[in-house]
C-alpha cells in the first residue's frame, strides 16, 4: 500500500518558471464523483490520467490533509482514453511543470479549459512532519480545502466558483 503525503499551495507568482526544468501535459477524469465522496458512499477516489505518452489508473483514500493511502497502475493509454469517456464531470486538463527548490521537487500545476486561471503546487513528503522551505512564489496553504483537489475540480471547476471562492477567504 502506497501513502502520499504532500501540502498544496496556491501559486502567487511566475517566479516558479525560471526554475521549471520539465513540463508534461494530462488529462484526467474521475469515475466516481465529489458527491459520492461526500456522501459517504466511496472511501476512495478513482482517477484516470494520460501523463504525457503514459496513463494511470490511481485510487485514493478519502480523507482531507496532507497524509492519504493511493494506489498507481500503469495501464495502457488506449484503455485510458476508452476510460476518461467513462468519466463523470469534466476531464481536467493541466500542464505539470516540475521545479526543484531547496532540495525538494514541488509540481506546479497550471490549470486549462475550464479551470483556468488556477495555478497550484504541491510538494510531496517523506514523512508528514517533515520540514521543507516554502518558495517565496507559494502562497497560502490549501492542503485542507477541499475545493482544490483535482476530484472537486472535475465537479466544480474553477471557472464556476465565486469571488470569495477564488479569494480563499475561509481557507484555514
């Protein structure tokens, strides 16, 4: 069993481009929904992803905050595109951009199609207590919003949230 432990960010500049040394395009899709999880009726997140000339089948854990269970498959990308058809919501389309900082890799995600305009980056951990430092281009933790996983995004993209929404007044 794989765990992930990883912080989001809000992006609040393009500092973070200078340093990107690699970008590589996806598309994803969810075969369950963010109504399911919030329900109770799904423990887990099922995700398809084409990562560049790759794709994934990835389940994850259903629980907020940095520590959650998941699991990656390698499965074939033709597969993939019959599985993102299955797929409720929309698809997110995104450039990964990967930028070393301070000895950690963060992942800067640019957001398209209908969620675009948002830019996030995450930094995974070996362990949850694990200390890093924080780009001056990262700003405001959302680690815990639910809001800005990518499942949320699929059932609610950016484009349709709020003012307040996209000002991230009540993230904690």
């Amino acid at each position: 069993m794989g765990i992930e432990i990883e912080r989001k960010f809000l992006v609040v500049s393009d500092a973070w481009r200078e340093s990107a040394y690699e970008v590589v395009p996806m598309a994803q899709g969810y075969i369950n929904d963010m109504g399911a999880m919030d329900r109770g009726e799904q423990k887990a997140s099922v995700r398809v992803r084409i990562q560049g000339d790759t794709a994934f089948l990835n389940l994850k854990s259903r629980e907020l905050g940095a520590t959650r269970q998941e699991f990656d498959y390698t499965v074939p990308v033709v597969d993939a595109r019959a599985l993102l058809a299955l797929c409720v919501g929309g698809v997110i389309d995104k450039r990964r951009h990967y930028v070393r900082h301070e000895g950690h890799l963060w992942e800067v995600d640019e957001f398209l199609g209908d969620n675009a305009g948002l830019v996030v980056a995450e930094i995974e951990l070996d362990r949850a207590d694990e200390a890093f430092v924080k780009p001056a281009w990262a700003g405001k933790q959302v680690t815990d919003a639910a809001r800005y996983y990518n499942l949320a995004l699929a059932s609610r993209p950016y484009t349709q949230w709020s003012d307040d929404e996209r000002a991230a007044t009540d993230i904690p």
